[in-house]
C-alpha cells in the first residue's frame, strides 16, 4: 500500500507543476525531458484546451479542469484515483513564477527548432532566492525550457506537435475500478515538491 501511494502522489507532483498550461487555448502533444543529477526522466504530454493528461513509467495522470477533478490511472492494476481540483490554484502561464521578485529579458534564441524569448527569473521559496532561466516561446504561450542557473537541473519540451488531441486521452478507460484511498493535496504536493527542490 505505501509504494502504491508513493506512486500516485509522484503522478500528482508532476501534474501540480504543469497545471499552469492546462487553460491553454491551444492543443498539442510533446515529450517532457527532466535532466538532473539523478538523470534523465522522459514523459509524454498532452493538452487540450482545459484538459492535460502526463504519461511516465509509473503511470498516467489527467486533469480535467471542466470538471475540476485530476485522475490519477494505474494501468498494471487497472485502477484508478480522483482528487478534487480547486480552480483558484491554477495560474495561467502568462503569470509570474511562483514567488518571483525580478524577471529580466535576456535575447532570444531557438529551443527544438522555436524561438522563444530567454528570461532570467529571480523568485524567493521558503525565505531563499533562487534564481531560474526560462524559455517563452510566444507561439505556444508557455515556456518551453526551464533551467536552474548552476545548470544542475532543466524542464523541456521537445518534439511539440500543435494540433487537435483525442477525446478518449483525457478519459478514464472502460474496466477501471476507483482507489478509494484519499491522496494528498495538490497544495500540500506542490509545497514539499517545491521545498525539495531548493
């Protein structure tokens, strides 16, 4: 039971940092690519208007901010978790980054064959000031390359195809059952998320 929630609050992590690109008009599919110095972590994205669905070797999870409610699917088990969605939580992606307190515009230059405009973000977590660079591509109207400044960690997208996405992504499949453990806040996710990352 504990590795099975540990797996579902990773899912939820993943979708707490990316829920900013959920309100999207536009629709596309990428892969996410995470470098650290743990290694490189693949992930598949989608995006449909208010609808995103994640995929990664542990699982599956979506959020359907039309009906304010992130699941969180266990294909292996056929199962599958429901947690509530706050709408007051989701910021857009034109919004500043959490906790920031300087933003500086560094030139352009061309991410997976895009350009996009290079920031230099200095926000504060828990009393410490951090600083990030962040890759805006216009076009997308979300940053499409995130990296920490002593390069030790980056967010990216590659591989990203605008264009309209299946209805069945952003359902639950036909046989599951519901996991009726309650899992964690997304604000309780994304705080401890955060607070690691420093």
């Amino acid at each position: 039971m504990k590795n099975k929630m540990s797996l579902i609050c990773g899912i939820g992590v993943i979708l707490v940092f990316f829920s900013a690109i959920i309100v999207l008009a536009v629709e596309f599919s990428a892969d996410m690519i995470h470098t650290s110095q743990d290694g490189i972590t693949k992930q598949k994205f989608f995006v449909s208007n208010d609808k995103s669905r994640v995929e990664n070797q542990q699982g599956i999870a979506i959020t359907r901010m039309d009906k304010n409610v992130m699941w969180m699917l266990m294909p292996e088990q056929k199962m599958y978790m429901e947690q509530p969605l706050d709408p007051r939580n989701v910021t857009a992606p034109s919004e500043k980054y959490p906790g920031e307190i300087e933003r500086t515009l560094m030139g352009q230059e061309v991410i997976d064959g895009r350009i996009t405009d290079k920031y230099r973000i200095v926000y504060t977590m828990g009393g410490i000031k951090t600083t990030v660079f962040q890759w805006f591509a216009s076009d997308l109207g979300i940053p499409v390359k995130t990296a920490s400044e002593d390069g030790s960690w980056s967010t990216e997208y590659k591989n990203i195809r605008i264009g309209s996405q299946p209805d069945s992504l952003f359902e639950i499949p036909a046989g599951y059952q519901k996991f009726s453990e309650q899992m964690p806040s997304t604000d309780d996710m994304y705080y401890n998320e955060m607070e690691q990352g420093e």
